[in-house]
C-alpha cells in the first residue's frame, strides 16, 4: 500500500467513525467559536499555514483552507481532532475540551456563508 492509499484509507475511516459518531454538534456562530479556531487552528490551517498547503493537494480546489471548506461535518472535525490524521497530532482534553472541539467543529460546519 502507497503513501496516497494508505492517507485515503485512514480518511474513509475517519469518516466513517464521524458518522457513526451521529450527527453534528449544535451549530455554533459565535464570536468565541471563531477565536478558538484562530487560537489553536489557525497556525496550520489558516491561509498561509502548513496544514492548509498539504490540503490543498488533496481536496478540490478552494477548499483547503477549512473555513472556506463546504461540507465539512462536524463529527468529522471533532474525530480528526481528538485522533489526528497524518501529520496532525491529535488535540488531548487537556488541549481542548469536548466543549470547545464541539465548538469549532460546528463553526466550521456551517461553511463559507458564516
């Protein structure tokens, strides 16, 4: 198995174990949600950031950079982000908590038209 099968691999089974998760966590557009997500996101997943350049090979065009991602689950987020995927390490409770996860992954969720 290559290093491209393998990334597929481990994201189908991350969204699986979203779904299976159920749901999405309540939307969320508030002003803390966002100051979350530029606090302990945003380093690699903001317009410049690391995170954001290795998605951009993986995902159609726009949409590397999560708050311009559309469909984006929220269980989705949460899963990559307590587990981690690929050079993401995985966010602990001490990190993050479910609250504040829950939180981001929902602002991420509602998609560009936030």
């Amino acid at each position: 198995m290559n290093g491209l099968q393998r990334t597929r691999l481990i994201f189908t089974a991350l969204a699986v174990m979203a779904l299976a998760a159920g749901g999405q966590a309540q939307e969320s557009t508030t002003p803390a949600a966002e100051a979350l997500y530029v606090a302990k996101c945003a380093a690699c997943h903001g317009p410049r950031g690391w995170a954001t350049r290795v998605l951009a090979r993986r995902v159609p065009e726009g949409q590397a950079e999560l708050t311009r991602r559309e469909g984006l689950p929220a269980a989705y987020t949460s899963v990559v982000v307590r587990r981690g995927v690929g050079s993401m390490p995985p966010f602990t409770p001490t990190d993050l908590s479910d609250a504040q996860v829950a939180e981001i992954a929902a602002w991420l969720a509602t998609g560009p038209a936030r």
